[in-house]
C-alpha cells in the first residue's frame, strides 16, 4: 500500500523559509520514487525533485535547484523539502507523490536513481500542503 501525507506549509514573506514534510509508509518510502511537486494558480504542476532511499535525491527544476534541497529521516520514513529565499513566485499547493521504481542508472555506474518527476508517471499522491510567499 502506498500512503503519502505532506504537512509544513503556511504563509511566509519574501525571504523566509519553510521545510515541508512528506511521511510515508515504509514501502513506499524504500522502494518507490518519490517526487515533490507544486502547482501555482493557473499554471502546470511542476515536478521539482525526486528521492530514492538508497540512490539519493536530486532537485532538477531550475527555477529552485540553488534554493531547495532534500534532506531525509529514514527512521520516520520522512522526506523534507527545506526551502529557503522564498519569494512570490513560490506561492503554490506542494505534493509529494509516489511513482515508478527505481531504475539503474549506467551514467552513474549502475546506482539506481529517480528521473525527473513528472505528473504522468506518478500514481500516488498526497492530498498536498499550500504555501503561500508575500511581497
């Protein structure tokens, strides 16, 4: 079973910071993809990382890459996503989700890793935390 619950979300002014939460069951959380994403008013959902327990994390949207990162807590089956330098343009609802397994990764040796997120290839998703950046 896949069970996916985010929390941390809230207002913040431009500047600040938040860690959002993703709590997973443990399955989930060692043997699937997990992948953060958020979805501003009117716009795409956006995939902006994706989590492997044993092959790391890797935060591919440009738009972010230099603001947020990954960090985890394998003994909770916990995920976070700390952001910092928050600004307007983050405003949006943020989910986690759980996708596709893991694949090898010949680049890298054979490590498995997590492509790029993107909404078609997850099937599972949280019920999503809103954050909202003021000017």
């Amino acid at each position: 079973q896949v069970q996916l619950a985010e929390s941390g979300g809230g207002s913040v002014q431009s500047g600040g910071s938040l860690r959002l939460s993703c709590a997973a069951s443990r399955d989930t959380y060692s043997n699937y993809c997990i992948g953060w994403f958020r979805q501003a008013p009117e716009k795409e959902r956006e995939g902006l990382a994706s989590f492997y327990t044993a092959g790391g994390t890797t935060v591919y949207a440009d738009s972010v890459v230099d603001r947020f990162t990954i960090s985890q807590d394998n003994a909770k089956n916990t995920l976070y996503l700390q952001m910092v330098s928050l600004a307007p343009e983050d405003t949006a609802m943020y989910y986690c989700a759980a996708g596709p397994r893991p694949e090898r990764d010949w680049r890298y040796g054979g490590r498995y890793r997590c492509n790029a997120p993107t909404v078609s290839a997850y099937n599972y998703w949280g019920q999503g935390t809103q954050v909202t950046v003021s000017s």
